[in-house]
C-alpha cells in the first residue's frame, strides 16, 4: 500500500496451515522485507511456515496462541510489540469450520464456533488496533465466508460466526474510517484447506488457497485514498 519509511508488519492469526499459511508466503514472496508475526496454537506447524517464509525473504516470527482465549491473545500481543514493535497490517484469519444441521448442533458446538470464529477476532483486533489508531494508519482484513452473505444448510453455527464477522467488520470499518485504518473482510468460497479434508470434493473444484491469499496482497496495494470494504471469491463453478 504506498511507500513505507520501514518495512511492514504483518500480523497473521491462523497461519500455520490453509489460507492462513498461504496468506503468509504471500506477504513474503510479494512484500519485499516484510516482517512477519504468525500466530496459531500449533507451535510445530507456525515454526514450518516461519521457514518458508525466511526462506522467500520474510523476518518471521512464531506465536503461539489460542485468539479466543483472553489472557493469552494479551500476552501474545505483547510479546509482536517487543519482538518488533508496531503493527501495520492484521490479517484475522483464524477460525475452524463445522458443520452440522441446526437441531443436531448442541450448546457448546455454538458456542465453540462463535468463540473461535468471532470472539477470536474481536480480541486480537482489539488488541492491536488502538496502536494503529494512535498512528492513523493501518489495516485490518477479516476472513469471513459465503457462508456469511447466504444460508446454507448443515453449517448454521459456523455460519452465524461468519455473518457476525460480517457484521462487526462493517462495524470497525464505520468506526475507523476516519482515523486512518482500513477494513475489509474478505468472503472466500469453497478453498482448498484442511477445513475440507475427508470431504471427498476434488481439489479441482475449490480455489487455491495462494488464490485467495494473492487478493489479500491486491487489496494491501492500493493507495491510502482507496479501501475495499468487502470481497466475494467463489470457485469458477460456482458454491459447492
């Protein structure tokens, strides 16, 4: 997005695996000198994609951390600020897919999905977005779903998380506006990812997860004077 006087950080939540992942080589590969902060709970899988990252020219570092989890989305936001200091970009990623019809959904299966999906976003945004707000300039781009602009049946849980990411990202975005930090959510259709393993749906079906993290990096470039506020990708084909 424009020049920068030091070179971007990046913070990407879910990016040990899928689009999350995908989203962080992308950084890498495209943003020259990019600083990389990736967080999820799996300290194996972020210590691979920290790697590869390095590999494609990143500074990357790995935080492990359960985003729904209060106290440690604090600790792990303190711990991006010592290790490199303000934050740029927040890429809210993490999340987890479950499907299941609305009568065979239990209580703790709801609760589950808007915790990891919605509270999770709340807290890490919360966590860094004052520091952009002090410095009037940022980015905050928010993983929704299709299942989060249409009904689709056998995912109401999930789908309730993904149209109140829809719904608070609209939220942020009216009330950052004027305060120099952009808002988007993105709303990826059918991607390949571990979200679809076992399915049985051919990989051929589904966008590639780099497909999607490569808008991500459209979205970053354009100029100060220009926000996209959401964004629809869907497979060739059409939902599945």
């Amino acid at each position: 997005m424009g020049a920068h006087s030091r070179k971007p950080l990046v913070v990407v939540t879910g990016a040990s695996q899928g689009i999350g992942a995908a989203i962080a080589r992308a950084f890498s590969a495209e943003v020259p000198g990019v600083r990389l902060a990736l967080v999820a709970r799996s300290a194996a899988n972020l210590a691979s994609v920290a790697r590869a990252c390095a590999g494609l020219g990143a500074q990357a570092a790995a935080f492990s951390c359960d985003v729904s989890n209060e106290g440690a989305v604090g600790e792990m936001a303190a711990a991006v600020r010592r290790r490199f200091g303000a934050v740029d970009v927040l890429v809210n990623n993490a999340g987890k897919y479950f499907g299941a019809p609305f009568l065979g959904t239990s209580a703790a299966d709801f609760d589950r999905m808007l915790s990891t999906n919605l509270r999770s976003l709340f807290l890490v945004t919360r966590a860094f977005a004052p520091g952009m707000i002090r410095r009037r300039r940022g980015d905050i781009f928010n993983m929704g779903s299709v299942a989060g602009l249409n009904a689709y049946p056998g995912a109401s849980a999930y789908s309730a998380a993904k149209f109140g990411v829809a719904g608070l990202s609209k939220s942020m975005r009216a009330e950052f506006k004027d305060k120099g930090v952009r808002v988007c959510c993105v709303h990826p259709g059918a991607t390949v990812s571990p979200s679809w393993r076992g399915s049985g749906v051919p990989s051929g079906r589904m966008m590639p997860a780099e497909d999607v993290a490569l808008a991500f990096i459209a979205l970053y470039r354009m100029t100060r004077r220009t926000v996209v506020e959401e964004m629809v990708l869907r497979p060739q084909l059409g939902d599945l």
